[in-house]
C-alpha cells in the first residue's frame, strides 16, 4: 500500500512541476519579442546618440577654433589638439593647478591661529565696549557684548604679550 501511496505521490509532484514548469515558460518572453524590444529601445535612443555626437562634435571644433585663435595654425598645436594625450594633460595640468591652490589655501590658514584674549583695562573713551589684547600674537580686538573676538586672524609674532 505504500508504494501505491508513494507512486502516486510522486506522479502528482511531478505533474505539478510539470503545469509550473509550463506556466513559467509560458511567461517569459520567446527571442523574437526581446529582439523586438531592443530594436524599439534602440530606436528610442538614436535621435539622442545622434545629438550627443553632433554636440560633441561641436564642441571639439569650437575648441579647435579657440585653440587656433589664441596659438595660430602651427603644425605643434595641430599635433597637441589631435594628441590622445592632449585632453589627459590639459586635465592633469587642471588638477595640478587646484592642488597648488588648496596649498596655498591650507598654508594660508596656517599662519594664523585662534588667539587666546585677555581683558585690557577700562579706558575712559571707551563707552560701554571692552577692549582685549590677545595674549598669542598682541593684536587688539574690541567687543560691545563683554565676549572676546573669536579669532584675530593677524601673522603670529614671535615675542607676543
């Protein structure tokens, strides 16, 4: 009786996989409905590559005319324009430039420091505003609300107050 039972359900698990199996196939797409699908993207995408390539093609001889109105028609910016190498260059003398500036920015920065204040005394033509030196580079600062300068932002000098 078991190997009936088994038997039997062996046949309707495989009649199941067989209807799911044929479900699923029946789902997916067959190969002329993707090939038709990507003719139709790539009808959708032409009008858009066509114009990307006429920009850039734009582009490229603008910058050839900018190119030969500031250096002329020499065979050397001929060969430079038309190098591979040319826009990786322009890019990396780009980037040498910026690192440059970020230095000079950071070097900038760094010779001026956030000063240490002291309260100097009162003196009559003041009114209600507090005088303080700063104790880092000497500098003078002058507050109505009673709280010192945040920064001075003057060179550092050696020997201060």
């Amino acid at each position: 009786m078991r190997d009936e039972e088994a038997v039997s359900a062996t046949a309707a698990a495989r009649e199941w996989l067989d209807g799911a199996w044929a479900r699923l196939t029946d789902a997916l797409p067959d190969r002329t409905q993707v090939e038709g699908w990507a003719t139709d993207a790539r009808a959708a995408v032409e009008p858009y590559l066509a114009e990307g390539a006429r920009v850039a093609e734009n582009l490229g001889a603008h910058t050839l005319e900018q190119w030969q109105s500031v250096f002329g028609e020499s065979p050397l910016a001929e060969a430079v324009l038309t190098s591979a190498n040319f826009w990786l260059l322009l890019a990396v003398a780009g980037l040498l430039l910026l690192g440059r500036m970020l230095a000079a920015a950071v070097w900038r920065g760094r010779r001026h420091n956030d000063c240490r204040w002291r309260r100097e005394r009162f003196r009559p033509g003041d009114g209600r505003r507090t005088r303080w030196v700063c104790t880092d580079c000497g500098a003078e600062g002058v507050s109505r609300d009673g709280r010192p300068p945040v920064t001075c932002r003057r060179p550092l000098r050696a020997g201060a107050v």
